[in-house]
C-alpha cells in the first residue's frame, strides 16, 4: 500500500484529479443512492434552452454567486427519469464566483412530478456541478429541498412530436447542500426557474 501511495503522489496534479474523478463516478455508478447526475462531463449539450427559458439563485458558502440566466445565457433540457420515476431538469451555464468564471450544471430530480400537472411541495433531489473543476454537491437521498411546479404546459408542436413540455416553478432547501468529494458545502436561496421537459411517449 505504502508502494501505491508513492506512486500515486508522483502523478501529476492535473492526471491525479482526472483519476480521482473517474474513480469517484464509478463509484456513484454503483451505488443505489447516487445522485441525479447528466452529462457531468466539462462539454455542454449543443441544444440552447428554448425562448422564455431562465434560472435565477442566489449561492453562498463553497460557491458565492448571484445566476440570472436568460434561455440565450445557458443549456436546458429535461427528460422523464429511469422507470418512469417523474423527470428531471437540467440547466448549465457560466457563472461568476469571486473574480472566477465557472461552469455551472444544475440538475433537479422530481420523482412524484406527473406529466402535464402543477404541484406543490414535491420532494427535490438537487445536483449541482462545477463542470471546470469536477466539485459535485447533492442533497443525496436527504430531504432538505422541495420543489412548487407553477406552470407544466404541453408545447408539442404535433400530435407526432414527443410531448415537450414547458416547466416554471419554486425551488426552496432548508439546509446547505454537501459535496460529494470535498468537505464544502452550498446554500441556494430560493430557486426560480423554466425550462422544458420532453416526456416519454410510451405506456
């Protein structure tokens, strides 16, 4: 083991964070509690939000910044969650921490949202990643963050399309969410957002 340890603090910093990061990701791949997590690799989904699309937070602690993203300032998608478990939303964008430019993905889990209705208080599993320097922070299986869905409205523009779905709505926590590979941790004042949402067509 001590062997190992050598070696392992001879690699360079950069190749050493690229290690732990595939390590950490595979571990989360096996877990059953592992966090939503989409796309955690640095390049950003080509698709831009569609027209109205926006987030606003405020973040203090590990990350202090101030996000009014416009559907033209980030990426948004959603999509229905593996077993049909309601759907999560995305949205990734750069924001300014300090005097530092960040890469930011935010992904919210809804497994009680039900395609096409409003809802309060739905229970919120919430991943964010700063994608530049691989810190993952989530509240895990841990209920802190709750979610209001104000407007849930089909957008399709045929009876052919896969129902898309425009999503507006209240996101709130009632403590900091953790990171996964550190000991930081962030607090996200109440969360508004819209962004779209594609759901499955079958059964």
């Amino acid at each position: 083991m001590q062997a190992i340890g050598h070696i392992f603090t001879q690699i360079a910093a950069p190749a050493r964070s690229a290690l732990f990061l595939g390590c950490l990701l595979t571990m989360l791949a096996c877990s059953e509690n592992a966090p939503d997590m989409t796309a955690q690799a640095p390049a950003r989904p080509a698709a831009k939000c569609l027209p109205g699309g926006s987030l606003q937070v405020s973040t203090y602690g590990a990350l202090e910044s101030e996000i009014e993203w416009a559907s033209g300032d980030m990426t948004c998608e959603g999509m229905q969650r593996p077993n049909k478990q309601g759907a999560r939303l995305r949205f990734a964008g750069s924001a300014r921490d300090a005097d530092e430019l960040r890469e930011l993905a935010f992904i919210i889990a809804l497994p009680d949202l039900q395609k096409g209705q409003s809802a309060k208080e739905l229970v919120t599993r919430v991943t964010l990643i700063e994608e530049d320097s691989a810190r993952f922070y989530s509240t895990q299986e841990v209920d802190i963050c709750w979610t209001n869905i104000e407007q849930h409205i089909d957008e399709s523009l045929t009876a052919a399309d896969a129902p898309s779905y425009r999503v507006s709505g209240l996101l709130y926590c009632v403590a900091p969410i953790a990171e996964l590979n550190g000991t930081g941790s962030v607090t996200l004042s109440d969360m508004t957002f819209s962004g779209q949402l594609t759901w499955s067509t079958t059964p």
